[in-house]
C-alpha cells in the first residue's frame, strides 16, 4: 500500500468503498475508470464525483490522469445538510484522534454540491479546531478559499501525510457523503514531466501528461483489477505485468504518449512522419529513463502511419495528426480543406492498423474535433468507422459526445475515441 495518511477510523477501514474527485471533464475520467474496472464497480455522485466498490488502497490512482482526489468513504449522513455535517464531525472526532501519530495535526475542509457558503466552511473548521485542542492536540487548518480544496493546498499542507486529515463532504441524492482523502493527483510531478523536458514543440501540441495517461487508460491494454489479482500481485506491482505489453505511438511527435506509457510499466513504441520528432521523442525518453526506473523499454523510428509495418505490439495509444493549429476561426472553406486532408489520413492509418491487427484488437486515438460556432465539427473518418473495419466502444458512464477534451477560446479539440477491431 503506498498511501501513508492516517484514517479517520480504523474500525471502519474493511472492505469501504473509494470516491474519487473528477477533473475538469469528468466523462473522461469516467471513461478511464471504466476501462479499469466492471462498470457495475463505478456509480457516478452528482457532477465531479464517483464512488468505486474497491477499496482505495488496491486503486492505481497516480495512474488515473482523469481524478484529481482519491477519498476513503467514511459514512453517509441521511441528509444534505452542512451544519448537521459539521456537527457530526464535531462530535465523532474526538474519539479518532487517538490514531493518528504524534505531532501537530494537520486538518481541512472540501465540499461538493452541498449548499454552503465558503465563510461558513472556515467557520466550521475553527470550530473543529477548537474541538481537536480541546481534546489536548496541536493543529493547524486550512482555509478555504473555495468550497474545495486544491490539490496545490492538500500537498503543501500535507493534509495526505500521517499527521494530515482532509474531510470530503459530497451531496448525494439528499444525502451527504463523508470521506477522507487519502492521496492528491501530484501536480508538481506532471508540472516536471510537461515543462522539464528538454524536447517541446508548441506546433505539434501541448499533450498534458494527464490526458496521455487517460488515453493510454482507455486503450485498454492497462491490466484489469482482475488480471493483476488472477496474476497474484498487488497494485504497486502491476508494472510488472504492463512491462509485457508493448504500447504504440504511431504519431509519437515529442513523446507525451511515450513517456507516460513507461511510467505505468509498458515498453514504449513510438514511430513519426518527422525525423525531427523522432529525434525529439528519442531526447526526451532519454532524459526521463536517467532521472526515473522504468521497467520497460523504449524505442523510436521514423515511419509514415498511413505505411509503415511496424515490429510487434500490443496496443495503440496516442494522438493523431490534427491538421494545421488555428489561433482564431477559419474561414468555412479552409476548416472543410484541413478536414479532407486530415480525414484522408486516418481512413489510411486506420486501414494500415487494420492489417497489422487481429479482431478484437483495442486501441484508443486522441483524434481533432473543430470547435466552431455551431458546436463540434467531428472528423469524418469517424462516420465510416464499420467500413474501415472497426467498432466504436461505448461507456456505460461517460457518453461519446462529452469525450471531447477542449479548452476555452481552441479550435482544436482532441476527441477520444475508442475503436475495437471487428
Ligand atoms: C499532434 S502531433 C502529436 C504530438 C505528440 N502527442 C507529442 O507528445 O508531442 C502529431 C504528430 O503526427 C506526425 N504525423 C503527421 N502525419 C503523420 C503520418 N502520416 N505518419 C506519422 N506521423 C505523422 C507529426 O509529425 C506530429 O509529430
């Protein structure tokens, strides 16, 4: 187990579910999860949250680009109300202080979908404050400057370390759930992986660390709660499986794709049109594998995807060619150009796969979507996906149209889309 935070309540620590705290987009998230485990597991809770029937100790979560906060579910109050929350707390809190280890106690507040102003949240947390000294501890809280806490202030505070306790109330349904983080998405760590290489290229696109790892999620060759179980390993040793599949890049440009994929254990295989990416992938994989133990492999060539026959692999992850980057909206008759062109080469791509592939083969491409005044303009490729000779895969929880990774005022949107081999 590699979450170190002391829990609110060691008597209720057996067998309870996760919640989990989703990112900007919760679909994508929702999907990732989905890929990972049975989605009978997953039921999603209000806008941003999702409970997972599996303890969070056996979750991969610094593996999941798509969750932010990673929560122990404590119980569930039967009512949606702040101050019946607080007053809960204030009374069961004495009686965990005796778990956690010697020290100041470091302690903070996150709400979600509850209605409560974030003056009355700070309120709250001095008045607990006052319960924790009063009960002979030292602590320091948090305050809110939101209803929320950000990862950048559970980290720096330490709220996940033996001494830290973050409470999450989440509205259920008139209900509220009370939870404990146990671990925060480590911002710091993506924020090197991103800006700290020494290969970038702003032409080819930003790819966030965070979504290369939702991709490689959703191509679902990241082994299954199942696999690793039926392979008798924990979760902290599920590289090991992973370092036996091979994951494919075929537009591998700087190596976002690449990087990740070697961190959660896979050989990384990574191919581009352009010599000059390849030796930019190549730079950059270098610079990852001297500062961090991977248990895999790499390798990177030149190689046109529409062509090229590629050596063994397992799996295909990665971003495709988007087409020309747009600051500001084309003019209609120039987006129609960039989408011919753009769709003529994944419907030779996706052939070129197709006849490297056997059925059943599962990848996931983070293809352009245009974002245009009247909404999304999909590639067309997506349209003959049958006669191209694959399936799109549907979620459960997550519906195609919200898979679509966008930022305010881009053009160029990253659609994910999954496509099984028929
Ligand atoms: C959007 S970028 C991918 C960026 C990548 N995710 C990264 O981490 O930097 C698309 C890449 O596809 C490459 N490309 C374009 N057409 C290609 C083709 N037919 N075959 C292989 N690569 C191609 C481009 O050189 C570019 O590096």
């Amino acid at each position: 187990m590699y979450y170190t935070g002391t829990f609110f309540s060691l008597d209720i620590l057996a067998g309870m579910q996760s919640l989990l705290i989703l990112g900007r987009q919760p679909a994508l998230g929702l999907a990732e999860l989905e890929s990972w485990c049975a989605a009978d597991k997953i039921m999603p809770i209000g806008n941003n949250a999702v409970t997972v029937d599996i303890d969070p100790a056996e979750l991969p979560f610094f593996r999941f680009g798509g969750s932010i906060k990673l929560t122990k579910v404590l119980t569930e109050l039967p009512h949606a109300d702040f101050k019946k929350a607080i007053e809960y707390i204030n009374k069961t809190i004495p009686e965990h202080l005796q778990y956690i280890p010697e020290g100041k106690i470091k302690f903070g507040i996150s709400v979600y979908g509850l209605r409560v102003q974030t003056n009355d949240i700070n309120r709250a947390t001095l008045h607990i404050k006052k319960t924790i000294k009063a009960a002979g501890r030292s602590v320091r809280v948090v305050p809110n400057n939101e209803p929320s806490l950000n990862s950048a202030q559970v980290l720096h505070n330490q709220l996940t370390s033996p001494v830290g306790m973050e409470l999450v109330l989440v509205h259920n349904n008139g209900k509220t759930i009370l939870a404990q983080t146990v671990a925060e998405q480590d911002i710091e760590a993506y924020a090197a992986r991103d800006q700290k290489r020494p290969k970038r290229d702003a032409k080819v696109g930003m790819l966030p660390p965070k979504l290369a790892q939702i991709i490689i999620n959703l191509s679902g060759n990241n082994f299954t709660r199942q696999q690793v179980t039926e392979a008798g390993l924990n979760t902290t040793q599920e590289n090991s499986l992973a370092s036996l599949a091979t994951l494919l890049d075929p537009f591998c440009g700087t190596g976002v794709v690449l990087q990740e994929a070697l961190l959660m254990g896979f050989n990384a295989y990574g191919t581009d049109l352009d010599k000059r990416m390849v030796e930019y992938s190549q730079a950059n994989l270098e610079w990852l594998t001297s500062r961090q133990n991977v248990s895999g492999s790499y390798k990177v060539s030149a190689g046109d995807a529409t062509t090229t026959t590629w050596e063994p692999f397992h799996g295909i992850a990665g971003e495709t060619y988007l087409g020309r980057p747009f600051s500001a909206q084309p003019d209609p008759k120039v987006l129609q150009e960039v989408m011919q062109d753009v769709s003529f080469i994944h419907k030779k791509f996706l052939q070129n796969v197709a006849r490297q592939t056997e059925p059943g083969f599962r990848m996931c491409i983070a293809v352009p979507a245009w974002k245009t005044s009247s909404g999304f303009k999909h590639l067309k490729t997506l349209d003959n996906l049958e006669e191209l000779g694959y399936t799109r895969m549907e979620f459960v929880h997550a519906k195609a149209e919200d898979l679509i990774y966008h930022r305010e005022g881009q053009v160029v949107a990253r659609e994910l889309v999954v496509l099984v081999r028929k």
